[in-house]
C-alpha cells in the first residue's frame, strides 16, 4: 500500500536525476573504457592512429615478447613475497596493539601513518633509506656488515620493494584484524588458558581459527594489489625498471608501452586484458579457497 | 572527539585503580607490559622511523654531512634553507596547489554524487533500480590499473589530457563510495521518512533534511578519503599530465627525484612537504581513517 503512493507521490524522472551524476561517470570512465580495452586489444590502435581489427596478433605477440614475461613473472614473485608477510604480520601487529595499556592509541595511530602518505613520499623515503651511502647502510657499517647494494641488484631491488609494500601496508591490514580481533569471544581465550595453553598455542588454536575468513580477505584483498603493483617499483627502480628492465612489472609495461604521443594502445589493452583476467582469476581463486574450507 | 578516544583508556587504568589490567579487568604482569613496550617501541621506531629520518635530512645544511657513518640522528643547525631549495628549483608550491585544488574538487564530487546515487539506489523505487546498483557493483571491480590506457584515450578524445579537471573525472564519483553510501541510507529506519512523507515532503525534501543528516558519519569518511586518494595519487596524473606547469605534488616530487637525485637534501624537503598536511589531517580526524578501512575492507 505504502509503496503504491510513494511511487505516485514522487516524479517519474527524479530517481534518474538523482543516480545520473554516479551512473555518467562510472559509465563514460569505467565501464566504456573496459569495454573499448577489451575491443582495442583486438586492433593495432596507436595514440594518434586509430587501428585495424588484427584478431589475436597482439596476444601473439604478448607470447613471444620476453619483456611480457619478465613483467608476469615479477608482478607474480609480487604476490609471493608481498601475500604471505600482509597477512601474517598485521595480525600479529594487531595482537600487539589489541590490549589496552596506557599509550596504546598513539600507537596504534603512529603504525598507521605509512598507510596515510603518499607511495611517491614513501617511495621516495626509502631510495634515500636504501641509498649506498643512506641510513641502513650506514647503520650496517656501524654494525660491521658493510654495504649492500639494495638499488642496485635486480632481485635486491625487487625485495626492497616488496618491502616496501608490506611495510606501507601493515597498518591498514592492522586496522581490519582489530576489527575481527574484538569479536573474537574471551571466553574462549579464558578457557583454553584454564586448560594450561600458552600463548603460542592459544594462537594457534583460538586466535587463527577465529580470524581465518578475515585472513582470507586480507589474502584476497593483498594478492590482488600485489599483482597490479606499479609505483614502488617504479620509484626505486626507475622508469624503464632497473637493470636491463629487469625489474618491470606488468602494470609498468601497460604504462610504458601504452602512453605518450607513440603509444602502442592496442598492444597495451592486450597487456591489460592480461591484467583482469589474472585478477578475477585470484578472486576467483581465494574465495574459493574460503569455501572448500569451510565445507 | 579524536582526543577525548585518544585518552580514554590511560585515565580508566589510571583511575580505577594503580595497576594495569587488561579489558576484562585482570591484571597484566610487569614482564610482560615491559615486553609489550618493547616490541611497541620496535615496531615505531620501524614505521614511523623513516619519516623522522625525512625530516632530519630536509633540515640539514649544505655543510653538515648526512651520509655520516654512525648517521647523526638530530641536524645540528636545523635550518629551513631546503625548503626555500625546493621551492626555487621546482615551483613546488604551484604543485601542492595543483594538489589541493584537484583534491578539494574530488571531495565534493564524491560527497554530492555518491549521496545523490546512494540515495537513489537505497530509497527510490523506479524501474532499473536493479540494474543501476549492478552498474555500480560491476565498477567497483573493474581494477583501475588496467583501464588507464582506455581513460587516456577517452580523455584524448574528450580534449581534456594534461588539464586538472583530467585528472579528478575518472574518479570524480566512486562506485565504491556510491555503495557505501547506499548502505548508509539502508540501515537508517525507514519510518521517520515515512513520516515525513506522509506530512507530504517531496523527495528532495526527505533526502535533504531528513536522510543526509543522518549519514554525516559515512559522508565524512568519503570525503577524507576522496581527499587522500586524489591527493596522494600517482599512476593516473603521470599518464594525463605532460605539461610541468600542470603537474601535481606527486608528479613534481617524481620529476624532482628524476633530475636532482642526487640532491637528498631536497628531495627529503620535497616529500616533508608532501605528507605534513595528510599527517595533520590524520591526526585530527584518525576516527574517520579508521572507520573508513572497516567500511572499505567489507565492500571491498
């Protein structure tokens, strides 16, 4: 009844005026723009030529160009290395700042600043903290070990990033297991320390299972990230990706070979195809996961 | 509000009683507080070590040495002479102007439009209504990273590349923020604008005074991270911007690490310069950061 003169009582054409702005602007720079990289990969589009229908020539050529393999591979040692540090150590960051001591929301506060800057400030800080005459390294003379080449040596470079990444990374991931944290029961903690567990072992078996789906969004939400990473890299390594591009990574090859007055669309929007299908393949993936466990 | 969260729990444990107790009232032992504070003091001095760091280097004179070896933590003439660099190198003050502007319009796009959408797809019933929250969920997904050659060639097309309003468009309303506000205006109870309704507000009315009202909260935690996101964003400004008079804070800081990298000095003045007012902003408004991540991390 109610919902019959609500339908009269407003104007036909207000809900579109109200949901325009959002679908305008979702459709013309979303939603057109995946449709037509999707459709430009398909073609031999450049930035100021506008291209032929080539069928699958770019993805070809994708298969046989060594530099898209190189991106792949580093964008997938990405996930590996970054994934597994996002999910375990905010956790435990969490566990650390959980309790509430005095001081505790300035501490909680001052391992979020990260989250807040800017990747180029950070990105920044750390070429200068990574620097062979920088901070860690001087700190590692004083300690005796001598200097490391971090920006220097392609794989070096990669874990510096990846570093990076997880250190920017840490307290936003903190912030959603507190979330989690607090719903966790204390009697249960209560319990299992009746029956004589430690604290290692109360980890183990009430804190992990308690928190699991939230390890599993943390997986999701990083992995994916992980795979799309572009500015740390490109801030350390530079714009052509380290030593003999070495270091590029797949969203820095988009960038590269797409932009500028020469850009390669076609073969770029081939190269982010490559892109969603890999990211909807480890949603795909880890939801997934989530589900066979819980079965 | 953020100062009164801040100290709360340091007067409860002061004032109930002496000693310290956790939050179901048993007490902790020494060992383990001053275990607790040391790893709590690790982990600062690793996160916010580095900014510190910065900040030592940016006020640094030409003449003291900052690659000492055991470094030297405190500049011993702290001096501004970096910043006055800076400014003379790269008009870096134009830049964080570039920023705030580009960042100010993406705020108020994306409050406007996303309570606007929000609102729609919550509380309207019209035929599409399904259909248009769908639109909304199916941009959310789509990664930006793999769209930007496309939003290049749209901007190309539309005349707009290497121009500020280029660089906020893409973005200027989030599916993301649209949803998170759709759900704001779900949870509030119904009756209320039902009330009104009956009192015979038209819609603009109910949404104005009655429903927009009740989601300040969710509206501030748009707004601050509409501002974070366009001001710390990278990828995007260095695609559509070309022109160095143009460029953002970000994109100026890279070009200035690109052609004075060997001058840490100024580039260490560059990023202080960068990150101080999203610290200060933190720092007042850390309720809203954080509400934010819990809001983003379900949607998301």
């Amino acid at each position: 009844m109610a919902d019959v003169s609500r339908v009269r009582r407003q104007l036909p054409t207000s809900p579109w005026l109200f949901a325009a702005p959002g679908l305008l602007v979702v459709g013309v720079f979303v939603l057109y723009p995946f449709a037509s990289t999707v459709i430009n990969s398909f073609t031999d589009r450049r930035t100021l030529i506008p291209g032929h229908f080539v069928g699958f020539a770019n993805f070809r050529e994708l298969w046989h160009d060594d530099m898209f393999w190189t991106g792949l591979r580093n964008s997938t040692l990405y996930i590996l290395g970054v994934v597994p540090a996002l999910v375990v150590l905010p956790l435990l960051l969490a566990l650390l700042v959980q309790k509430n001591i005095p001081g505790i929301t300035f501490f909680r506060s001052a391992f979020y600043t990260p989250v807040v800057a800017s990747i180029v400030v950070v990105g920044l800080i750390w070429v200068w903290l990574l620097d062979e005459r920088g901070l860690v390294n001087s700190l590692l003379e004083t300690i005796g070990v001598g200097q490391i080449g971090f920006l220097s040596d392609q794989w070096l470079l990669l874990l510096s990033a990846m570093a990076v990444t997880v250190w920017k990374g840490l307290g936003y991931y903190m912030i959603i297991y507190l979330a989690a944290l607090a719903s966790v029961p204390c009697e249960l903690h209560e319990a299992a320390s009746v029956d004589g567990a430690g604290a290692v072992r109360r980890f183990f078996t009430v804190t992990v299972p308690a928190v699991r789906s939230t390890m599993v969004l943390v997986g999701a939400l990083s992995s994916v990230a992980a795979f799309k990473v572009f500015s740390e890299v490109y801030l350390m390594a530079g714009p052509s990706g380290g030593p003999a591009g070495e270091d590029t990574t797949l969203v820095m090859l988009v960038q590269r070979t797409g932009t500028g007055l020469t850009g390669r669309v076609g073969y770029a929007s081939a190269l982010s195809v490559v892109v969603f299908v890999v990211t909807v393949a480890l949603m795909l993936l880890v939801l997934r996961a989530d589900r066979k466990e819980d079965a | 509000m953020s100062v009164i969260e801040r100290t709360r729990p340091v007067q409860e444990a002061a004032v109930r009683e002496p000693r310290i107790t956790d939050e179901h009232g048993r007490r902790i032992r020494v060992w383990e507080l001053v275990l607790r504070y040391t790893l709590l003091l690790i982990v600062l001095a690793i996160t916010v070590g580095p900014f510190v760091w910065q900040l030592s280097t940016s006020l640094k004179g030409p003449t003291e040495d900052i690659y000492s070896s055991p470094p030297t933590f405190l500049p011993e003439h702290p001096t501004l002479h970096n910043y006055k660099r800076v400014a003379d190198t790269i008009p870096v003050w134009d830049y964080a102007f570039n920023s705030l502007k580009v960042a100010t319009a993406n705020v108020v796009t994306n409050c406007v439009g996303s309570a606007l959408a929000g609102y729609a797809l919550a509380r309207l019933r019209y035929r599409g209504r399904r259909v248009a929250t769908l639109v909304f969920i199916l941009a959310m997904l789509v990664p930006v990273e793999g769209i930007i050659i496309a939003q290049f060639t749209t901007m190309r097309e539309l005349g707009l590349n290497n121009t500020l309003i280029g660089v906020v468009l893409p973005g200027c309303i989030g599916a993301m923020n649209v949803l998170l506000m759709r759900n704001a205006f779900l949870n509030l109870p119904y009756e209320i604008e039902e009330a009104a309704f009956v009192d015979g507000a038209n819609v603009w009315q109910r949404f104005l005074r009655i429903a927009l009202p009740s989601v300040k909260g969710t509206i501030a935690v748009v707004a601050i991270f509409a501002f974070m996101g366009a001001w710390d964003d990278f990828l995007w400004p260095l695609i559509v911007l070309s022109d160095p008079s143009r460029f953002t804070l970000t994109i100026g800081l890279n070009y200035l690490h690109g052609t004075f990298a060997n001058d840490e000095r100024l580039v260490a003045a560059g990023t202080v310069i960068a990150v101080a007012p999203l610290i200060a902003l933190f720092a007042c408004l850390q309720r809203y950061f954080f509400r934010g991540v819990g809001e983003g991390a379900v949607k998301g």
